[in-house]
C-alpha cells in the first residue's frame, strides 16, 4: 500500500502524562507503556462529537472511547482507577486546547462578574503529588482498599443519579402521609446504596496472619461486625475522596481587587469545549 502523504502532518503527542496511580490497580495487559511518562494526543474531530452526545457521556462510553483515542497506551479505560481520571481528562483537555482553561465566576465581595483563564498545568501538578493511602488499621485488622474502577464509579453514578431522580418524582398531590412514607423509603434507599458502595471499596482484609480477599466473606465480615469497624474505613474513604477532588484555584476580581477561591468544573459537556 502507498503511504499516504498526509502521514506527517497526523497527530503528535502533545502531554505526557504521570498516572497518579503510577499504574498501580490496573489489571495485567490492559496498560502499556510507562505509566509516568505516558504520550497524551489532542482530541480529534470524532472524539469532539461524543463528548456532545448526551446519552454516550452518560453512560461514560463517550469517555471511554476518548480516552483510548487520545491515550493509546490506556487499552481498557474502564478498568481505569477513578484517582486518574481527573489527570487523565485534563491531560486530553490540555492537548487539545492548551493549559488555559476560561471560566466566569461572580466575585463573593462585590458580586462582579469575571472572566479567568485558569491554568490546568498546576491542576496535574497537584494530582502527581498525591498519594492514595488503602491501608486502615483496625486493631487487630488490618484493611487494604482499593478505589473504584472508572466503569464502577460510573455505575455508582447512574444509579445515585435514579435513585435522585425518583426522589424528585415525589408528586406533592399524594396524601401527606404516604408522602412521608415514600420520601423516608427513598431516603433509606439513598443510605443503603451509599453505604454499600463504600463496602465494594474494601479490597482485603489480614486477620490471625490469614489475608482475607473473598468480597462474600469481607461482606459478611462487615454486616456483622461493630458499626465503629465500618464507619471508620467509611471516614477513611471520605476523607480520600476531598484529598482527591480538585482544589479551587484563586483568582484577584478585575473590579475589586478580592481574592476569590474558584473551582474548575471537570463536567464533559463544557469542559471539552473549544474557547476563542
């Protein structure tokens, strides 16, 4: 076959990109390459398109798809740790737009509308420097946790996203106690769909030198050990989770002068959007 002479002219990489993960969690074969110093390429014209169809961003296979377009060295981004997602899209949004990212906010002391452009380079910066600690200690256990799979955490969000979505749906017209009844259903619902989603985190459990990683027999463990075993790995898990979240950045109000604490939105629908 010939080669085609646009050849040159394809993409490039434009990132590379640590995992903070350093890759560990993904299962064998579906990673390749270095996981410090892996290539990120732009977004092409396709890629672009899935990220405004609602129903593929939705059930994350838009995302997916992206990520294997933009970093081939992902080859199952569903299996990918939910700790590198957040580097993982800024990486594909640097890449294809460059590090500066535009976003409005009103300042909180004179409410002026601004415009800042943000610089998502200290974003990866921060998620290189983190480290996700599993290990809780529960005298004499001792715990090791894993964090979600990304295809996991979508789940969870779908369904978070149902079980809202029904609570919502709570028709005002109903007779008030059934009313009350239903709400205290769905309120249960909510809690029992939250708690369960912190157990599936558990990944392994060492006890009397024996390490316990059968999910039916940590299961059984957690449903019939004390409540203060459980709320400490969920307190543990909570506290990860704000550690992982992107930090607000700050930004001086063109109007005023105040510093104002601004947080960048990682949502796909406007994250992933040309600015002029």
């Amino acid at each position: 076959m010939t080669e085609n002479p646009l050849q040159k002219y394809y993409r490039q990489p434009k990132v590379y990109l640590s995992l903070p993960s350093k890759g560990k969690w993904y299962p064998e074969n579906t990673i390749e390459g270095d996981p410090e110093n892996l290539p990120v390429f732009g977004m092409t014209a396709m890629d672009e398109i899935l990220f405004k169809t609602p129903d593929a961003l939705f059930s994350g296979e838009a995302t997916k798809s992206v990520i294997k377009s933009c970093i081939p060295g992902i080859k199952e981004p569903g299996y990918v740790p939910q700790i590198d997602i957040d580097s993982i899209l800024i990486a594909i949004r640097i890449a294809t737009y460059g590090q500066n990212l535009n976003t409005t906010y009103k300042c909180t002391s004179c409410n002026e509308e601004n415009t800042a452009a943000m610089d998502l380079t200290g974003a990866l910066d921060y998620y290189s420097g983190l480290n996700y600690h599993n290990i809780v200690y529960l005298d004499p256990l001792k715990i090791t946790l894993r964090p979600y799979t990304y295809d996991e955490w979508t789940q969870v969000q779908m369904q978070t996203y149902e079980l809202q979505r029904h609570l919502l749906q709570t028709s005002g017209d109903m007779d008030e106690e059934v009313r009350k009844k239903h709400l205290d259903e769905m309120f249960k619902k909510i809690s029992r769909f939250q708690l369960e989603s912190y157990k599936r985190q558990v990944f392994t459990v060492e006890a009397d030198d024996n390490v316990v990683s059968d999910q039916n027999q940590i299961l059984e463990w957690i449903n019939n050990s004390d409540a203060v075993f459980f709320e400490k790995i969920q307190n543990h898990l909570i506290e990860q989770q704000k550690i992982w979240a992107l930090q607000d950045q700050m930004s001086e109000c063109a109007e005023c002068g105040h510093n104002n604490s601004v947080t960048i939105n990682l949502d796909q629908s406007d994250f992933f959007v040309k600015q002029l």
